[in-house]
C-alpha cells in the first residue's frame, strides 16, 4: 500500500477538525475582502479573520460596505436591513477586541451577493449576483447521496469532502432539496464551534506536552530532522511545532499544504450546510464529538503516530495531486475509487479500526436511532465520503439492520 494514502484519507476524515490545531504561526496571511473588485478597507484592529477554515468579518463595517445596515444582534440572532426588507437569521458570532464577527459567507448570501475565494490571493470576492456569470448556475458534481425510509421518516446520507473549493458548487439539485425538506442536519461534529475556548483547550490538553518534553523526545532523529527541512523549505522554522505531538505536526503540515492548493474546511460540504443550516434555525446533532475525535488521535500508538508523520513527510510534495485526484473522484461521485480508498486502508489494524470501523459503527447506531424514532421526521446527515462504503461501511451496517439504501 502506498503511504500517500494515509495523508490523503486524514485529509477526507478529520480536516474539518483538526484545522484547528494549527498553530498561529504557521497559519497563512489573513484574508482580503473584495465586494464587485473592489477592496473594503478595514482598520488594523477589526482586519478580517481566517478561523478554523472560516473567514470571519466585522459585522456592522461589512453590512456597511454591502449597502446593508445592522439592525441589532441578540445572543447568534442577527437582524439586518437589505432594500427596506428586515431580514433574520442565526449565525455563530464572535467577539474579537469587543467587535462582533460573523462569516462572511453568510453576509453575503444575505445582502445578494455570491460568495467565492480566490485562492492565488487569499482573497474572499463578493459579487452582486446580478452581475454574476451565468456559469454559477452549473452544477459542481454529483457526489455521494443515499437515502434510507422507515415508517414515515426518511435519512439522507450525504458523503462529505471536508476540504473543497469553489469549484463543488453550486451543488446538484438533489442535495438542495434533501436539505430543504430536512428537519435536522446530522454531522460528525459541529465545526462551527471549533473556535470555543473549550475546544482549543481541548486541543491544547491532549495535542501539546504536559511533562516538559517536546516532539524532538518522541520522534527519531531522522524524523525530526526530516520535518525540519520541510517547515524550512515553507518559510517557517524548524521547531515551530515543538510543542505540538505527532499526529497534530501530521495533520497541520497537511492541511497547510492542501490550503496552498486551494483546497479548504471553509468550502467544505459539511460545513457548507452547516452554514445554511444556522441560516435556517435548523436543529443540528453531532454523531460524534470533539473529545471523542481528538482522543482518537490522541490514542494513536506513538509508533502509527510517526509512521503517518511519515508518510506524510515523504510525500508532501503530492498533495496536490491527492487532493485534486480526491476531488475528482467526488465530483463525479466514483463509488469504485471510494471503495478503493477506504479499502486500502484494512492492513493497518490500529488505523483501520480507530479511524473507520468504531465510528462506522457509532454513527450507524446513531442513524439506525433516528429511523426507529417512529416521529416521520426528515434527517441530512454529512459524513466523510469514506465512511459508507465497504464491509464495515455505514451503508452495509444498515443493510445488515434490514434497511434498503438507494443512491441519489
């Protein structure tokens, strides 16, 4: 098997968290906002601010500058004015420097405007949808989309790419319309709140040293040093991730290296619709839990630690290519490659386990849960692609319990 593979499966499963462990330091330039070209100037202190994958925007400037006007806010409500109408909605709000912050993707959506992210420039751009090109209209790919139906209430697996670009959307019909009847979004986790002080302490506790060690006590030399080169040859210095265990270097160094592609948790589906879901007051559950995904990790034996470490050292100048080759195979929604890739993984027993067959079956006892609930209601769930297919995929867990699965 080829070590590329683990890289490029961390990526699929748990890029949605783990942007949170990288450190300040080694995070890119903040973001640029532009509205029809043309740039917002902000002061210093109330800059734009990329978190966790999402670009957040003094709320009241950048209503300003959409020919919006903020009404009030209340707790994550937010009452706007656009064209004389009163428009309400929910969003994650942020303090910073006693400045209230919210995504810029939702306030764009809400003053009409479309939102896309320019890569090359790290340049979020707004654009009157009027003006919009006509090739907005044109669907980003066909995905992975099941649905489950028991007694009245209906599941609608989707299988998510937690990094993307703009190039997945607009997404197909069928997606739309399954959120739009959904009565509950259901995710992995709810990476919207990744930027709670008890989610970085969290991450603090279990992904840094507590006993005065650093990572260069764990590793082998060849290793270490190996990671060094890496982190020079980025524009960063070779101890910056001292602090930090192995699987969070890994996962950091991986992260950076999609982000550079273009490839972000701000496109990412799940956290797309977790985005409209807040829009729309939409109830959302979380199969699963920062703690129990950061313990995950955390459990690594120190010996799978530095393999992936590895792996992903070695071939650090393919992501590129992985996460394009990840994308495509998305977009045209390939089960055959899908099976292929989580199947890859099975000669690893302590990856394989962790990472797939003890989730698979968690959240197929969640999803099993909900369809016996008997209360004719309507569920999206938004899971990494990687997780349905194969024996001990979600989509066999559930045929196992008797339920008929149809493709989307």
């Amino acid at each position: 098997m080829k070590n590329w593979k683990y890289m490029l499966l961390s990526l699929a499963l748990s890029t949605g968290l783990l942007a949170s462990a990288v450190p300040a330091a080694a995070a890119p330039q903040q973001p640029w906002i532009k509205v029809n070209g043309q740039a917002i100037e902000y002061a210093a202190e109330t800059a734009p601010v990329a978190q966790e994958g999402t670009t957040l925007v003094p709320l009241r400037t950048t209503l300003e500058a959409l020919n919006a006007k903020l009404a009030r806010t209340a707790d994550d409500t937010i009452t706007v004015v656009v064209e004389g109408r009163t428009i309400t909605l929910e969003s994650k709000l942020e303090r910073i420097h006693g400045v209230t912050y919210a995504p810029i993707r939702i306030i764009g959506d809400v003053a009409g405007y479309e939102v896309s992210w320019d890569q090359a420039t790290r340049t979020v751009q707004l654009a009157s949808k009027a003006a919009a090109p006509e090739t907005a209209s044109q669907t980003g790919g066909r995905g992975f989309l099941w649905e489950v139906e028991n007694n009245g209430t209906t599941v609608y697996l989707v299988g998510s790419m937690h990094i993307a670009d703009d190039s997945f959307y607009p997404l197909r019909d069928e997606f739309e319309e399954a959120f739009t009847e959904a009565d509950y979004l259901g995710v992995e986790i709810d990476i919207s709140k990744a930027a709670d002080e008890a989610q970085q302490n969290l991450i603090l506790s279990m992904g840094t040293y507590q006993d005065g060690s650093t990572l260069k006590n764990h590793i082998s030399a060849e290793t270490y040093a190996k990671l060094g080169e890496v982190l020079k040859q980025n524009g960063l210095e070779p101890d910056i991730l001292d602090a930090y265990k192995p699987w969070v270097v890994d996962s950091t160094l991986a992260s950076l290296k999609s982000a550079a592609t273009g490839y972000e948790a701000s496109a990412g589906v799940d956290l797309y619709f977790i985005q409209k879901a807040l829009e729309r007051q939409l109830p959302i559950i979380e199969l699963e839990s920062y703690e129990s995904q950061l313990r995950m990790f955390n459990n690594f034996s120190k010996e799978l630690q530095e393999k992936n470490l590895n792996a992903t050292l070695d071939n650090i100048d393919v992501v590129e290519d992985s996460v394009n080759a990840m994308a495509e195979m998305w977009k045209t929604g390939n089960d055959e490659q899908l099976l292929e890739l989580t199947n890859s993984f099975s000669d690893d027993e302590e990856y394989n386990q962790a990472m797939l067959i003890d989730r698979n079956l968690g959240m197929a006892e969640k999803i099993d849960g909900y369809l016996k609930s008997g209360k004719k209601e309507e569920y999206m769930i938004v899971v990494g692609a990687a997780h349905y297919l194969g024996e001990h995929g979600i989509i066999k867990l559930l045929e196992d319990k008797g339920y008929t699965v149809v493709r989307k």
